[in-house]
C-alpha cells in the first residue's frame, strides 16, 4: 500500500548567479516501510524532506507533478489545509532537539500542546497521553521529565522527547531529518530502536534522512542515494554493500573500516556526469 | 624510544565547590615519539578536555603533564611550548576568523612564531596541504569544509610543531571528504616526522589513524590498547567492548 507519492520533485532557489536547484526531479512511493535516504551535504536529502511537508520558505519554490498524501495533492493545499497535515499525517524529527525544542517552555507542556492541537480533549487527557508516550520512548522518570526544561535533558534524552512529540498526534508517515547525528553512538543504536519498534508498531511509514551509509543499510529497507539533487541509485537497504553506481561505491569505500586496514583511504572521483539528468 | 608527551594522574575540573564538575579522573598515558595515540569514548567523557589541559585553554587541572621531557604548570604555555605542542579543532567553520584571508591566517600565526621569510613559507605551507597558492587570498567563506580543515591544519602546521592535538578534525565533514583530511594527516606525520594524539568518537576512524587508543567513560581511562586488537575485537573490559559492538554494528 503506498502511503505518499511523490513525482518530480524540484526544489529553486533564485540567486544573483541564477537559480540554484536543490532537488533536481526526485520520484519515489513510501508504502508503510523505513525508507532511507543518503547522500552528502548539499545532496538535496533534507531539502526533499522538508519539501514534501511544504517547509521551504519564500523565496525557495516548490514544484512537483505531486506529492500524493491518499489521493490528495499537497501542493494544491491552502496552507490551513496543511497545518492539518503537519503533525496528524506527517510528522518530522530533526537533527539537533537542542534547537527543535522551545527552550521556555516545560517539555511536558510542548507534548500536550501537540497532542491537544491536534485533538479535542481535556488537559488531563493530554498528560496521560504525554506520560505514556514518555514511556513508550523508554524514558524511566516520565513525570519528572515533564516538569523539567529543555536545557535540564541530555541530547538522547532531548532526541526522545522529539520522537515522543512527533508521535503522540499519531501520523501516518515520519521523517526523521539525522535523528541520531548529535548522538553518541551507543546512545544512537537506543534511539533508533525506539523509533524501529514504534514505528512498526503502529505501522507506519519512514523517511530516514540521514549521511551516515552504514547506519541505514542496518536500520531501513530501501535506500534512495542521492547526488548533486538527483536520485542516483535506489536499492535494498541489506544490499547497500552490492551498490553498483559508482559514486555509492566511492562513498562506500572512502569510509575507514576496523577489518580492512590500509594506509589510504580510497578517495571520491567525482563525475560530472552523475549531476548530469538523464545519466546515472 | 623517546616520550613525546607523558601524562600522569591528571585531573581536571570546572567550576568549584557544589558545581565543580571532575571532567578528568586521574588519567595516565604516554604517547612515543612519532607515535599516533588515540582518545575515544562518548561526549561528556573528558577525551577533548584532556587536549584542551595539555594547550592551557582548561585552567584547572592538577597532575603531570610532560612534553619532551619538559613539565608544565599551569594554564600559562611558553612560545617554545606552542613551537612544539599545535591543536587542529572539530569546527572548521568555528575556528577560522571569517574576515581574514587565508594568507593573513597563515601570516600572523608565522610572525607570531617569529618566523621570516613568511611570503615563500605561506606558498609551501599550502602547497604541503594539498591548497596550492590559489586559494592565499580568498576568505574561510569562499571554502568549503574541507578546504577549510586544510587551512586550520596548516595554520597548525606553521611554526613546525613536533606534535598535533587533534580534537575530532573529521567529524563535521562529509565520509568522502573525511577521507581526504585523513589522507593528508598521514602523509603529513609521515613527510614531517609528527606525533599524533587524536581525539574521536568515531573508532574505526582512529583504528585507521591510531597506533594505540585509549577507551574513556566518565574522565577516566578504561583501557588502552593497541590497534591490531581493536580490530581483533579484543577489548578487555566491558566498556570498550559495548563501544566497538555499537560502532561496528555487530
């Protein structure tokens, strides 16, 4: 069953030297599976996620054949029509929660405020709600980190908060923008698992934006590779390592290994070709 | 074989009293001559705060700290300390000045080492980075991260140190060019003789660039080993062995 749709996605940007293309046609369908995406800074990865929410900001443009959210072009949405979306349908999780979370504002209160936008229901409803939902992402003193402050929590603990407020309206789709990359590797492998078992839990569908390859080879189901805003390789997440276009493989091998000692890494030749539309 | 930096007993703190936090718990380690030594373990487990002991920019420490064979005190360094003793930070976007061109970089650091003939020094110090002279007079914001990176470890480079602190110099890049920078580190302890101690979360990372390593957890050192065991998966205490399941994904 396919969840969202989305069909030559382009992201502009105008500039004195002309317009930039962030994301140069970009196609792909998310049924209720992890979906990855990978690709270096400036790759277009977190423009495409964030273009499909419709937060590209003037004087960025957003334009696709569609974005289909059950048979429902987002981009013919009149923005009220799309505050409904953000948060009930889709939801999004970005890198850093020292910058996503409002500072002033008690982490309990931020939950509630999600859960009571998006619902009809009494206070006390929400705060059972939020607590639940604190527990649901394994977080042991839910009442305590209610009542505490953003600057009071570590960065995985912060990351939790996010995954829970992100959660509680009960979307159907999640895009997680490097949800671990301000993380502690060990504390990374938890927060993920959180989200894995949540999100097959109430099957749902992931967008997994992230640069790290080995991360989402292990955690998702398909991967999207992304260059130079273009889509230039799509495959198995388990058979990322079987990638055949050469600049997966570079990136692949520019990355040290602990088994494969050597002195030089291998360095990335890049091909303007790849840039190039058409090509791959 | 001679000990470039030794370390022994080392604490260092911030703040006093009920807020004093003890970053470093009597750590002890000793780096050899032309040696590449790692420091690894999560955030908040005192491996930069070491380097940032050993260049005075933590004031409070106690213990020993010796360079060459030199002990230091204090949060004062002496230039000869800064002749021997250089730190490439993480952030290449942080730690050049936005409004001065490469060259004024690469100048001043010169003159402050009381160096001359700064005009040729400035074109090999680009040169030895893999720059070349056409990016001397372009500002950090007409670079990439990368480039950037090469900037800092040049300025580093500039009042021929003996030994390189480096504080996580890869992990703001991309992996393809994470993998350049790392190139270049090794050519340049190979060509210049350097001792490495080099700070990561990363452990394949220091696997690839690191003779021995010393695991941390909460300001103390777990353990130290020695790279072949690292990629043996022979890490003798819990701890390290948890840090290289999580990191290899095993």
């Amino acid at each position: 069953m396919t969840l969202l749709e989305v069909e030559n996605l382009r992201v502009k940007f105008p500039t004195r030297q002309g317009v930039f293309e962030a994301v140069r046609g970009v196609s792909f369908s998310l049924g209720k599976e992890r979906l990855g995406i990978v690709g270096e800074s400036g790759s277009g990865k977190s423009m495409t996620g964030r273009a499909i929410l419709r937060l590209i900001r003037p004087p960025g443009i957003v334009e696709a054949d569609g974005i289909r959210l059950e048979g429902r072009n987002l981009l013919d949405l009149s923005e009220t029509a799309m505050r409904k979306v953000r948060g009930q349908k889709i939801s999004m999780v970005m890198q850093d929660p020292k910058f996503s979370l409002n500072p002033v504002m008690r982490v309990g209160d931020q939950i509630m405020e999600a859960y009571l936008l998006h619902n009809r229901s009494s206070k006390a409803e929400a705060r059972r709600r939020a607590i639940e939902m604190l527990e649901a992402v394994s977080i042991r003193d839910p009442e305590r980190v209610l009542r505490a402050y953003p600057h009071e929590v570590s960065g995985g603990m912060g990351q939790r908060i996010m995954i829970a407020m992100m959660l509680i309206p009960d979307p159907q789709i999640l895009i997680a923008d490097e949800p671990t990359s301000a993380l502690d590797v060990s504390v990374q492998r938890q927060v993920l698992g959180i989200m894995d078992r949540l999100v097959k839990d109430r099957g749902m569908g992931l967008i997994f934006i992230s640069h790290d390859l080995n991360l989402v080879s292990e955690f998702c189901d398909r991967v999207l590779i992304m260059y130079a805003g273009r889509v230039v390789e799509t495959c198995a997440a388990d058979k990322l390592h079987e990638a055949t276009h050469p600049y997966t493989r570079g990136l692949l091998n520019s990355l040290p290994r602990l088994d494969e000692p050597r002195r030089h890494l291998e360095v990335l030749q890049r091909d303007p070709a790849w840039a190039e539309e058409g090509g791959a | 074989m001679s000990v470039a930096l030794r370390i022994e007993g080392l604490d260092v703190w911030f703040g006093d009293g009920r807020d004093r936090v003890d970053a470093v718990k009597e750590a002890g380690f000793e780096v050899a001559t032309g040696e590449s030594f790692g420091l690894v373990g999560e955030s908040g487990s005192g491996k930069s705060t070491i380097l940032r002991a050993i260049t005075g920019l933590a004031r409070d420490w106690s213990g020993l700290i010796e360079v060459e064979g030199k002990r230091i005190e204090g949060a004062r360094r002496d230039r000869a300390f800064f002749k021997t003793v250089q730190m490439v930070f993480q952030d290449p976007y942080a730690s050049l000045h936005p409004r001065h061109t490469v060259d004024q970089v690469l100048s001043e650091t010169l003159s402050l080492h009381k160096l001359g003939d700064v005009d040729a020094r400035v074109v090999r110090l680009l040169d030895d980075v893999g720059l070349g002279a056409k990016f001397r007079f372009r500002y950090p914001h007409q670079l990439s991260g990368g480039q950037r990176q090469r900037v800092a470890i040049a300025r580093a480079l500039a009042g021929e140190p003996d030994i390189l602190l480096l504080d996580e110099p890869t992990s703001a890049l991309d992996v393809s060019v994470q993998a350049e920078i790392l190139n270049l580190l090794t050519d340049l302890r190979a060509e210049h003789g350097l001792t490495y101690l080099m700070v990561s979360h990363d452990l394949p990372v220091i696997g690839h660039m690191c003779d021995r390593l010393a695991v941390m957890k909460d300001g103390r050192i777990v353990e130290v080993m020695g790279v072949e065991a690292l990629r043996r998966g022979e890490a003798r205490e819990d701890y390290s062995r948890d840090l290289l399941a999580a990191s290899v994904g095993a």
